[in-house]
C-alpha cells in the first residue's frame, strides 16, 4: 500500500509535464496561441521562455529527488530510524545557487525593461515623430484623441501644449485606435476616473493608467491585424464593456482612415450640397 501512495503522489507530476509538452499544439500558452505581434513581444516571449525553462529543470529535479525518497521510504526495512541536523555544505549550495539564479534572470532582463519603460533611446525614436494619439480611459470606454492629420510636433513644448489643450480640429473615436503596421508609434494614455490598465495581449503590452497622470506607452505592431484592448484592471460595475480594438494598418490605409474621421466630423452637409449644385 505504502508503495501504492508513492505512485500514486509521482503520477501527477508526470500528467503536469505532459500537459506542459503539449501545451504549444494545444493553445494553452500566450493568447490565442499566437506569436507575439511586436518585436518586443518576441523579446518578451524569450524571456518567458527561459524562466520556464528553468522552472522545468528544478521541477523535475525535485520530483525525481523526491519520488526516490518516497520509494525508499515504502520499503520494508527493520532499520532504526536515525536524526540528523544535515549537511551545512549542501544548505550553502542550495542557498548561493537559487540566488545566483534569481540574480542572473534580475540582470538578463534589464535591457528589456528598459526598452519597455522608454529608457532605452538608442532603441527608440523621438516621442515627437512617433506619437500618433491620447487615449483616456474611462467608466467604460476609450476615448482616442488624434492630433489632426497635418500637425506636427516641432518641439517638446508643443507636444506637452497638445497634451494639456486639446485643440479645436482634433479627430476623436471611442474603442477603435488606428495605428501604422511596422512602426514604432506612441500613445499617451491617461483615465478620467478611476483606475484603468490597458492592455494588449498579443502585442505584450499591459500599463496601468493612473489619475493625474499621463503615461507614453510605445509599441510596434508587426504586421497588419486587429488586435484585442482590454481592460486589466476592475474598474467598476461596467469593467466587461471596455473591450477595444488596436488596427494596425499600412501607412496609406491608416491615412486615409484619418482623413476620413476628419471629414465625418467637419462635414456639415453645406458645402457638399453647394458642390453638388454647382
């Protein structure tokens, strides 16, 4: 019976990995089983999977170190039982080496952090040429606000001026953000109310909008797709209605999309209906 136990505890780390083997062609893993839609996802990804790959060699160390003294324990043996404090060599080595560990992962992902929170500026461009939108989160939507398709951004000041004033021919939309495919592109994101946290899965970008500030949140979108905004933070009876849509597009889709909401929302009907007569 007692080997029976033994077993019986070893056969569901065997069903874990298994699971863990065959994840990949079951869609258990990142979102929708897909890749990472930026490169710094991919960056992500690679850093997710080398913690598990770490996480799955101590794992089947110590169930295989375990299952070993289970068994033994289950034999039947007239052997005393004997006490002892342990090994302080073995203690040191499984103290250093978990933190050496712990202390390699802390340093391999500080340049992807870095590059994530914006510090990495060899890795990425001006804010003035890459911001493309204000988004404000709020109970319980998405407010987009863009700068009209003809401005730009000569200096920091004008940027900060837009930010704080917003302008007469500014393009609005709610829950549908336009972005150019294959570029890197910003968007500075702030909440009207309570806490909100944006979030894209398959681009691996998730920041919290907190009251009173805005935040420059960068990413690059890969390819041309329409990719799931949610809200990752319960914000209030009304949390389930703030799913959106990031739209990547080519640079002239996405121009004409801007030109487009320009039109709709500056047409009044007169000057069409003169054209028209004339």
């Amino acid at each position: 019976m007692k080997k029976f136990w033994c077993l019986f505890f070893m056969f569901w780390p065997i069903i874990g990995l298994i699971a863990c083997a065959i994840s990949p062609s079951m869609n258990w893993g990142f979102p929708y089983g897909l890749p990472a839609g930026s490169p710094l996802g991919e960056r992500i990804d690679g850093l997710y999977y080398m913690i598990l790959a770490l996480v799955l060699i101590v794992f089947t160390g110590t169930q295989i170190g375990l299952g070993y003294v289970l068994w033994r324990g289950s034999e039947e043996t007239d052997e005393r039982a004997w006490y002892t404090h342990g090994s302080h060599s073995l203690e040191v080595i499984w103290s250093i080496v978990p933190a050496g560990i712990l202390l390699f992962i802390a340093l391999y992902q500080m340049d992807v952090w870095a590059e994530y929170r914006i510090q990495d500026n060899k890795n990425f461009p001006n804010q003035l040429e890459t911001t493309v939108a204000e988004v404000t989160a709020r109970q319980f939507e998405w407010r987009i606000r863009y700068p009209a398709p003809d401005r730009k951004f000569a200096t920091r000041a004008d940027l900060v001026t837009w930010l704080r004033n917003p302008q007469s021919d500014d393009l609005y939309s709610v829950n549908d953000i336009r972005v150019p495919a294959g570029k890197k592109v910003t968007i500075h994101l702030r909440t009207e109310d309570v806490q909100h946290s944006f979030f894209v899965p398959v681009l691996r970008i998730k920041q919290d909008a907190v009251p009173g500030k805005v935040i420059p949140v960068w990413f690059e979108a890969t390819r041309a797709d329409q990719y799931e905004l949610l809200c990752a933070e319960l914000c209030g009876w009304g949390h389930y209605k703030m799913k959106a849509r990031v739209w990547a597009q080519s640079q002239e889709e996405y121009d004409a999309y801007l030109k487009q909401l320009q039109h709709d929302q500056f047409d009044d009907g007169v000057s069409s209906a003169e054209n028209d007569e004339d």
